[in-house]
C-alpha cells in the first residue's frame, strides 16, 4: 500500500543583521531672548553722529541693537557719556548696569585713553577685567570692541599718523589679551566691512555717521547670535529715521566743539607724539 506524502515547501526568511546603532540627534539649544540691554563707553556709545529729527538727541548704535533684540523701552539703558575712559565705565557706569541686571551690555571704551598723557595699556586692561567680572555677577553676556586703526581715517602728518597707530596697537593688545583670558566675544572694527570709507564716518571723522552705527550695530547682533541670542529683527543697513547733518551744521560742529576738542586732546597727546618724533628721526 503506498501512501501519498505531500511535501509542503517553506519558505524561511533570514532575520536582518542588526543595523549600527544611529548616534542620537544633539538637541538645539533654543535661542535665548535678551530683554535688558546696557550701553557702556564714550560718545560712540551715546550715539554721536547719528542725530535724530527735531534736536531729539542721538540715537546710534544702542537703540538699533535693542530694536534688532526686541528689547523694550524699560529694558533699555545708557549711562555712557562723552570723553568716557575705561576706569570712568568701571567706577560710573558699571554701578547702575549691574542694578539693572542686563542680559547684554555693549562696552565702547579706550580710544579717549590713548590721547591722554597718562595712558596705560596694563591699567587699561585691569579695569577691563573687572568690568566684566562684575557684570558677570549679575549673568551678563559683555560685548567689547576692538579698535580700526583710527589714524586711517583722520588725516595726520606721518609722525603724528604713526604715534597714534602705536597707541591704538597698545590698547588692542591689552583688550586682546582681556578678551582671550575671559573668553568673551569681541567686534573688531578693524574687520567691519567698509571701515575706512567715509560714508561710514560723521564730518568730524571721529564718529560714526548714521551709517557707521548701523554696521556696528549689525556686527554686535551678529556676535550675539553666534552666542545664542535670538535676533528677530536683524539691523537694517539702510539709513532712515536719523538725520542727515547740513553743511551749516558741519560747519557750526566743527567750530564750536570738534576744534576746541581737538585743541584739548591735541595738546595732551602731544608730548608722547614728539618722542614719536624724536626717534624716528633718530632712527634716520
């Protein structure tokens, strides 16, 4: 008797290798919002050469960086003042910037520094220190400048020219050295794009026009969002809101404050320039 087997044919399906593990995304940090902004320094920092409509005052760089945060009214101050040296931000103005408790404060400091007869690079340095140190009490991200080669932009004689690309050469050195040792970000003006044209710079060559502020105040947002700060309304480059000074007024600025202030600084920083001087002739 046969008996008929039926083979039934099954078909196994291998089980997968194991693929690698895939590495976990990294989270993104969110952006932090800053909502208290401070304003420390000299009158680049009150906003000279970008003048307001109707003798409203001055705008400048600290205005166009809260707007650019969304920083509102009450959480915006500027206690710089005009002729401001790095030791008057410390004792002057540091005080009611860390009563206010800022998330950003925007440091203009140490040009008035080097027309002085008294000019110290390591005391410069010093007190640059110890403004950060204590505006980090308080949690604040502290944003300095380093300095263009300003001789580029006012027109000297040589010996002159070359005195004061030295003293501006020291004083980025000891900001550098601050900067590097406490890891703060740093805006290089030097690198601003456009730095020694003269649409950047005011009649008197020794601020910025409404221009010059807006760069600055673009170069400022930029480094704070490479911290993590959230800029909603990136400056514009576009000049409006502030007014254009008339020939009249260049004229009336130059003779009532910008050759009196350089009659004051040119006769402090004179004796310095004169050794300047004396060794290049020296070295001849």
């Amino acid at each position: 008797m046969v008996v008929g087997v039926t083979v039934i044919s099954v078909e196994v399906t291998p089980f997968p290798e194991p693929s690698p593990a895939r590495p976990a995304l990294a989270a993104v940090p969110p952006l932090r919002r800053a909502e208290r902004l401070v304003v420390l320094g000299d009158s680049t920092a009150v906003g000279l050469g970008d003048p307001l409509p109707r003798r409203g005052g001055w705008r400048g760089v600290g205005p166009l960086v809260a707007a650019a945060l969304g920083v509102e009214a009450g959480g915006y101050l500027n206690p710089s003042f005009t002729g401001a040296r790095m030791r008057c931000v410390l004792t002057e103005q540091v005080p009611a910037a860390v009563a206010h408790r800022p998330d950003v404060a925007l440091l203009v400091a140490g040009m008035n520094d080097t027309l002085r007869p008294d000019f110290d690079a390591a005391r410069i340095a010093a007190d640059f220190t110890e403004v950060i140190h204590r505006l980090r009490q308080v949690n604040t991200t502290v944003v300095p400048v380093r300095f263009h080669d300003h001789s580029k932009v006012f027109r000297l004689p040589p010996s002159l020219k070359r005195a004061l690309s030295a003293r501006v050469a020291e004083l980025n050195a000891a900001i550098d050295e601050v900067v590097t040792r406490e890891g703060v970000p740093c805006l290089d003006l030097d690198r601003l794009p456009g730095a020694y044209d003269l649409t950047v710079w005011s009649v008197d060559r020794l601020h910025p026009s409404e221009l010059g502020h807006r760069l600055l105040a673009d170069g400022f947002t930029g480094l704070l969002a490479e911290a993590g700060f959230d800029v909603p309304e990136p400056v514009s480059l576009t000049c409006s809101g502030g007014v254009e000074p008339s020939a009249a007024g260049h004229v009336g600025w130059l003779v009532l404050k910008g050759i009196p202030w350089l009659w004051r600084r040119g006769r402090e920083f004179l004796p310095y320039a004169a050794v300047i001087m004396w060794k290049s002739f020296q070295g001849r």
